[in-house]
C-alpha cells in the first residue's frame, strides 16, 4: 500500500520501497493523498521491475479519479493496470 503524498517532494522516499513494491501482485493506491507527474513516473517505474523480475504487472488498485485522470491526461494509463 501507497499511503500519503505521491510528488515530486516524496517519490525519493517511495523509491526505497520499489523493489517490495513491485514484487506485490497488488499495490492498493486507496490511501494516496495527492500525486503528480513524478508519482505517475513512480508507477511506471513499478510496473518496469515488475517486469523485469517476473514477467508480469503489477495491478494497482482503488486508483482515485484524479489520478485516473492525471494517468490519461498524460497518455501512460493504457501502460498501467488499474483495477
């Protein structure tokens, strides 16, 4: 789980953690407070390590609007697997 902010100011922190989060078949994205280019950046990063350890993708769940928006707005939505 993604819990908080999701910027440019906390993906450093979150990148510490990408490794455990990409080996979830699920990352619960529920509790995400706000995010921007560089969290949508982080997700993209996610679904690269998923791939390259295990040939599959990550599904990242209860995505809010805004960010379903923020994903199509910047056309990498078809790239992640929103549940």
């Amino acid at each position: 789980m993604i819990e908080g902010e999701l910027t440019f100011a906390s993906v450093r922190d979150w990148l510490a953690r990408a490794d455990e989060l990409a080996s979830q078949d699920r990352v619960d994205l529920a509790k995400v407070s706000k995010v921007d280019s560089a969290g949508a950046a982080f997700l993209l990063e996610l679904t690269r390590r998923a791939a390259k350890n295990g040939s599959r993708q990550v599904e990242f769940i209860n995505a809010s609007q805004a960010l379903r928006g923020l994903l199509e707005f910047l056309q990498i939505d078809d790239a992640l697997k929103l549940a």
